[in-house]
C-alpha cells in the first residue's frame, strides 16, 4: 500500500518542475491528486499521464493569484474526494536578478501575489475543512534564498522568509486541531523557471549555481517530491512547523558565487 493511499491532495503550480513532480509522486503513492496550475495544456497532460498508469488525478484551472481561483480548487477537490488532506502550495515565480531599486511596484506586487499571498490563500481555504475533519497537513514551498542572500533577489527571498514565518506560527496556532504544517526550501533544482533564468542571464548561472552546492551538482525535482511525501505522510506525524532544507548543502556552505562574469 503506498504511504498517502486514500488521501486527497491539491497541489498549486502543478504541471510543471516541482509541481509536477509532487503530483506525480503523491499519485503514485496512492493520493487522489487534484493539480491546479494557470497552464491549462500541460496541466491536463499531467493528469492524462497519471491515469493512463491508473492512478487517480483531476485537474483544476488555477491562477494562484486570483483568490476565486484558489478557493474553487481546494472546494472542487472537497466536493469530489469527500475531504481534504494534503495541501501543497508550490505554486511561484522568480522576478529578480536586480537591485532592488530597479524593481517596479508592479514587478513586486506581482511576485507577492503569486509567491506569498497565494499561500495566506491557499492555506485560509484549506484549514477549515482539515480542522473539521481533526487532520491534514500543508507544505508549503519555501526556498534557500530565504536562508541566505543572493544578489539580485531581495523581494523573492523577502517572500520565501515570510513563508517560512507563516508556516510557524500557523504550525503553532493549528497543531492542536491535528493540522501538520510545514515548508521545504529547496535548493537550486533543474525546473523550466531555472532554464528561463539561465535563458536570460547566461551559462555563467548554471556553473555558478553547480558550484555553490557542496554536493557538486543541482537538484532533481523527484528529490523535492519525495521530501513533500514525507511531510505528507504518516511517517512525519510528530513533525511540524519545520523548514526542511533539500539544498544539496548550499545554505551550510560560505556564500561564495563563482564564475558571475
């Protein structure tokens, strides 16, 4: 029997990178996973990939940024599994590699929206239903930028400490409803937002970022995934309110960048 059998899951930014990879392994492990993404193309892939192998999966159009949105997915999925279980807010962008004096109000209001306040979302429509039912658990994604700096990325790493925060104090707050909440903060991981970065910046980005891990290269999106089942799981019941860090060692290593020219 697979650890999350019978569990209903959503998952926000899920047809690609992380997203997908979380979807697919929470699937495979036995959860009825309800993905949410705004690309309706590939997110109706994904759930076609995943019942061709039999495993139980419905996509839902999401634009995290949009509060209706958000709200419609998590009841969709109450309304067809029956409860809710497992919540994954993965959904995010990267805007950065600037000075923060060069970044637009609208540059910032667009990445809190997607980055911060879809999780606050996510997380008030969720917990209703998981404190009725006495039981669930919330991932939220976090990332190594809100543990150490980098040049260029203030207001992401801003959003990613302030998500790590969240998860805290409402581990704290809902821990005695049964309600497990925790973040992961991945390290740099080969997802198509990294290539978009890599696209614009240049290579010197992807030997610097193999450089920064201890571990000598980057991450896989099924390294995060199996993390998120973890928390997920049974196996975790004693664990919440942590940031689990899966950074290949980049965040307890100097905060040298090499090879940035």
């Amino acid at each position: 029997m697979g650890r999350l059998q019978g569990k209903i899951a959503v998952v926000t930014g899920a047809a690609d990178g992380i997203g997908h990879a979380i979807s697919e392994a929470m699937a495979t492990e036995g959860a009825h996973v309800f993905a949410g993404d705004i690309d309706d193309r590939k997110g109706e892939a994904l759930v076609a990939e995943l019942k061709a192998k039999g495993l139980a999966a419905d996509y839902v159009h999401c634009d995290v940024s949009a509060e209706a949105d958000i709200r419609n997915l998590i009841q969709t999925a109450v309304d067809k599994g029956g409860r809710l279980d497992i919540l994954v807010n993965n959904a995010a962008i990267a805007i950065g590699g600037m000075p923060v004096y060069e970044m637009t109000d609208d540059q910032w209001h667009r990445l809190i929206a997607v980055n911060l306040t879809s999780v606050f979302r996510g997380c008030k429509f969720a917990l209703p239903h998981m404190i009725r039912q006495k039981g669930g658990a919330i991932i939220n994604m976090a990332s190594a930028q809100g543990h150490v700096g980098l040049d260029g990325w203030t207001a992401y790493a801003g959003a990613k400490g302030a998500v790590m925060s969240m998860t805290r104090q409402m581990a704290v707050e809902f821990g005695p409803h049964n309600v497990r909440i925790n973040s992961i903060s991945p390290g740099t991981i080969a997802t198509p937002m990294n290539d978009k970065i890599v696209a614009e910046q240049g290579d010197h980005i992807a030997r610097a970022w193999v450089k920064m891990h201890p571990i000598g290269r980057i991450g896989k999106t099924s390294e995060i995934a199996e993390a998120a089942v973890y928390l997920a799981s049974d196996a975790a019941g004693f664990t919440t309110g942590i940031d689990l860090r899966v950074d290949g060692g980049l965040t307890a290593a100097p905060r040298f960048v090499p090879d940035l020219v």
